[in-house]
C-alpha cells in the first residue's frame, strides 16, 4: 500500500499550502509511456498513491500531473509493473518525459492551473 497522504498533508499543512494548490507527479497506466497530462481532482482510478492522497487532504480537488507509463505487456500484473525497473528504451527516454514534467509544473507555479485565475 501506497502510503503517501500523510507525508503530502503534513507538507501542505506546515507550508500552508490549501489542498487545491498542492500538486502531485504520478505515474498513471491509462496514459501511454512518455506523455504528461494534467488534471485537477476526479477520481483515483485505483491508484493507491492518490488514494492515500485524497484520505489525507480530504479531497479529491488537487493538481495531478500524470506522467504515462502505459499498461503491462501480456499477463503481468499491475504491481510487478509499476514496481518493475526501467527497460533500456524507456530509460533512455526518461530524461526528457521528466523535463516534460517539470515544464508542466513550472507553467502551474507561475500561471497557475489553465483556464483558472493566477497562480
């Protein structure tokens, strides 16, 4: 079990950071590997990170940057995949899905969520 909600709580509350502005990086298998969307609230789809998120905060209303990591091949499971290591393409690949990221992050700082006001 993911237990993430407690840390990211604790680090909003000691920031003073309200729950709609915190912004959480995580690995979503409904997105093909290497793409970065961005969404505000909705539901966990099974992610037991963002699960543990929502307990947390007690909403479900925060900035979600998803970085795709694609489905399993074949039978794996859906654990053995999100724990696996990187294959060699992928790997090679992370550097700029990463920069991707972190450029999705710096517009949200400075501009704020898009369609909403200011940062």
């Amino acid at each position: 079990m993911n237990e993430s909600g407690a840390p990211t709580a604790a680090l909003a509350a000691f920031f003073s950071v309200p729950a709609a502005s915190v912004i959480v990086v995580h690995d979503d298998l409904e997105t093909p590997f290497g793409q970065v969307r961005l969404r505000r609230g909705g539901s966990e789809a099974g992610h037991n990170g963002l699960r543990s998120i929502s307990s947390a905060l007690r909403t479900r209303d925060y900035v979600r940057v998803r970085v795709g990591i694609g489905r399993p091949p074949g039978r794996m499971s859906v654990a053995d995949f999100v724990l696996r290591d990187f294959g060699a393409t992928e790997r090679k690949e992370l550097p700029f899905v990463l920069g991707d990221a972190v450029d999705v992050i710096e517009e949200l700082v400075l501009h704020g969520f898009p369609g909403e006001d200011g940062p």
